[in-house]
C-alpha cells in the first residue's frame, strides 16, 4: 500500500474500543473510513463526525452486523458504491461469552464462532472479488494472545481466535498473486470494555502476568495495524503480538 492517503478502510465493530482507535489512526493517516457497527449508531456517528473534524478526508458509519453472511456481504457492496473501491480491510469486530466448559452451553459456543471467526469469511469473501480485481489490497484480522495460549474459561473464544490465525495464514497464500497481504494481530490485555468488565481481583492477577508490567492501549493495537498497512509490502501471513510479553 505505502500510504493511507485516500485509501479506502472498513473497520468492523468500531464504534468503540480497538475498533475506534484504529478507525481514528487511519482516518488521521488520511483514509476514508467505514465505520462499522451492529447495534450503537450514536458512537458510530460521533465518530464519524470526529473524522470528518480531525484529517479523514472522508467517512461514513455503515451498521451491519458482520455473524450475518447477507449483512457483511452488505457492509462490503456499500463500502463500494459509496467510495468506488476497497483498499483496507480490518476484521476487529469480536465478543466472548465466558464460562468453563462445565457452563457453556452449545449457544454460547456458537454465537462467539459466528461472531469472531466465521464473520471474517463472510467479510473476506464479499471483499475478494474487488481486492483480486484491483491486484492490491490489506487484509488485518484482529485475534487474541487468547488463540496462542489458550485461557482459562475461553474455550470458545480461545477457537475463534486460534481460528483466525489459520484462516489468515491461508488467505495470505490464496491471495498473495493478486497482491493482498493477509496477517494478524493479537494483541494481548488492552484497556476497553472488554478489560473493563474483569473483576478486579482477577485485574490484578493478570498485571502480574505482563512482562511490562501494564495493560495495553487501544491506540497501541492501531498504531500496529498502520504500520502494517503502510511498511508492511513484504509482510504476509504473519501474526504481530502487541502484548506486553504475556505471550513469547
Ligand atoms: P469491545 O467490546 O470494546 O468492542 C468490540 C466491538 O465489536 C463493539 O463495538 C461491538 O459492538 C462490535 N461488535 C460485536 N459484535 C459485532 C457484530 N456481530 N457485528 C459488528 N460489530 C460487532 O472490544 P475490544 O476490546 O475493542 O475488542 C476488539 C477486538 O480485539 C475483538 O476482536 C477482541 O476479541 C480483540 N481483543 C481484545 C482484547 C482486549 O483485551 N480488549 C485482547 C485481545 C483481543
């Protein structure tokens, strides 16, 4: 890519959290910018409103809720009749729905598979007619530390991410001879809603399991997808831990 001036990114799940942060980086980096969301358009909107203030020349909120093969397929033909093209696009949209395997219940399997990995096929597969039509094109798949190591109490989302890693990997080979990278990125605690919802306790637990000794930054996941996407030509198939050294 080389540059995000002008180029076109969708953003899934971006309302809040990663998925504004990395919204708000390429749209400051001079990107048009779809900002997904499913359920809050109020944020959605704000957000869109912040751009438009703040250096993305362009950006639109589009709802959609990406688990729908027939909604993300929508999201991506949007994308195109408003802007003519898609250059970037981030699979970031993702919930858990925690429990032992003792608890969780088919239900609770199903909808974090539906939502964290198989919304990326449906994204991806809306996409790549118009990315191996352009011959370039980015692909960045928000996983988890959770997918490398495992954790207690996420077996479902544990899948969905380690999921993601293998899917990146085969996209990355599928399309490499249109030139669209694929890669991943997992990051490790970062402080959103996701974080916020933890019990305290268990917060203090997980900080004596950091190398670093903190939790990460939204803004730090987004500054990595930047450089993917503007120093990353030669970087394929790959996954880039953002975690502060929980997982090596
Ligand atoms: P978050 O809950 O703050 O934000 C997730 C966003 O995704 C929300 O805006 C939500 O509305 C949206 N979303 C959920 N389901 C959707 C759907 N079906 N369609 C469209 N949008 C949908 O979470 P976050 O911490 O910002 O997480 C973003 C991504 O980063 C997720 O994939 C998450 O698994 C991953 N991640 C987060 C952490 C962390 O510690 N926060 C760590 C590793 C990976």
């Amino acid at each position: 890519m080389g540059t995000l001036e002008g180029a076109v990114a969708v953003i899934t799940g971006a309302g809040r959290g990663i998925g504004r942060a990395i919204a708000e980086e390429l749209g400051q980096g001079g990107a048009r910018v779809i900002v997904n969301y499913s359920r809050s358009k109020e944020p959605a909107e704000d957000l869109v409103q912040k751009l438009k203030e703040h250096g993305s020349r362009q950006a639109v909120a589009i709802q959609a809720d990406v688990s729908d093969a027939t909604q993300a397929a929508r999201l991506i033909e949007e994308t195109v009749q408003h802007f003519g093209r898609i250059d970037i696009l981030v699979n970031n949209a993702g919930i858990n729905l925690d429990r032992t395997m003792k608890k969780m219940t088919v239900e609770d399997w199903n909808t974090v598979i539906q939502v964290d990995l198989n919304s990326l096929f449906y994204t991806v597969k809306a996409a790549l007619p118009y990315f191996t039509e352009q011959k370039s094109g980015t692909i960045i798949n928000i996983s988890s530390f959770v997918g490398q190591m495992g954790n207690f109490g996420q077996a479902n989302y544990s899948a969905a991410k380690s999921g993601i890693i293998g899917f990146t990997k085969t996209a990355a080979l599928e399309l490499a001879r249109s030139h669209v990278t694929v890669n991943a990125i997992c990051p490790g605690f970062i402080e959103t809603e996701m974080y916020a919802i933890i019990p305290e306790k268990v917060k203090e637990a997980i900080l004596q399991r950091i190398p670093l000794g903190r939790v990460g930054t939204p803004q730090e996941v987004a500054r990595a997808v930047r450089y993917l996407i503007v120093d990353g030509e030669y970087i394929t198939g790959q996954t880039l831990n953002i975690n502060g050294g929980i997982y090596m």
